[in-house]
C-alpha cells in the first residue's frame, strides 16, 4: 500500500476520532494540515472512495450545500462541472457517488479547491466546514489504518456535519 501518511500515532488519534464520533473535536490546523496530506499523497482511487464513504454519511442537505459551493467555485474558475462525469450537477440530487466524482475532478483540477471553500475566509468557512474536514481527516485516518482500501465491515461511528452522532454499521469502501 502506498506510504501517504508518516506519523501513525496521529493515525491511531484520528481514527480513533471517528470510531468514537469525537473528531469535531480534532484541533482544526491539524485535521486541515492531516487532510491536505491525504489528498496530495493518497492515490486518486482511495481519495474518492473516502469522500463517498463521507458523503454517504453526510446529511443531504448539508452535502448539498457543500456540492453547490465547489461546483461554483470550479465554474467561477471556469471548470464545467458536467466534465465530471457525473449523473446530474443538482446538488440536491446527486449520489454520495457522484458528490465524490465531483470532489475528485475540482482536485484534479483546482488542487487546493477545497482548502479555499472549506477554508477560513472561504465561503463554506463554517463550523459544518470544520467538521466535515476534521471527518475526512479522520475517516482517511481509518482507511490508511484498515490497510489495502478496505474498512473490513467494522462498525463505524462519527458525527454528522451538523455534530449529532451517527452509526456507520456496516458501511464499507467500494
């Protein structure tokens, strides 16, 4: 498996996090730095299957309102989002599938996209933005932890972006 993390207590840390649906209480310049780490080192393939993981868990329309924040940013930046490949560019009714293809094509294209929509000063700069960055970064955490993309079937926990804890049963990575 490719080395995208170095620092493996961080790892234990941030996995742990999600299991036990602690991670909003990640400090947020370390889930961020951690986040940027995995998405800049990970291959491409295990970057999309963690933001579907993610995306599957996340309320609709809190995913929404972050797909419609990264489609405008990507055509503000004259990206056409339909060049995703993705079944429909409504926010509203796009799949976890699909919201991790759109994710995968604006980092392809605007590496650091998400940083600057999720970011401080950026328009989804929220307490929902820092939850759902410190999520991925644990949920990464988890995956690189789990070994060969798999997530085994264990029982996962975390908190939805608006910070009320959820079960994960059963769900794994494609």
């Amino acid at each position: 498996m490719t080395q995208y993390y170095q620092d493996n207590s961080q790892n234990q840390q941030y996995a742990q996090a999600w299991d036990q649906g602690t991670y909003d209480q990640l400090p947020e310049d370390q889930a961020r730095q951690q986040y940027r780490q995995f998405v800049q080192n990970a291959p491409p393939h295990v970057v999309e299957q963690v933001h579907q993981q993610y995306y599957d868990q996340m309320p609709q329309q809190q995913r929404a309102g972050l797909l419609q924040g990264l489609m405008g940013a990507l055509t503000q930046q004259g990206y056409d989002p339909r060049q995703a490949g993705v079944q429909t560019t409504d926010p509203n009714r796009m799949s976890p599938q699909d919201a991790a293809r759109m994710t995968a094509y604006a980092q392809q294209q605007q590496p650091d996209i998400l940083h600057q929509i999720l970011g401080p000063g950026g328009p989804l700069g929220s307490t929902g933005a820092k939850l759902a960055v410190a999520g991925l970064a644990a949920l990464a955490a988890k995956h690189f932890l789990s070994g060969q993309g798999s997530m085994g079937g264990s029982s996962m926990g975390g908190s939805t972006i608006d910070g009320s804890t959820q079960n994960n049963e059963g769900n794994s990575l494609l």
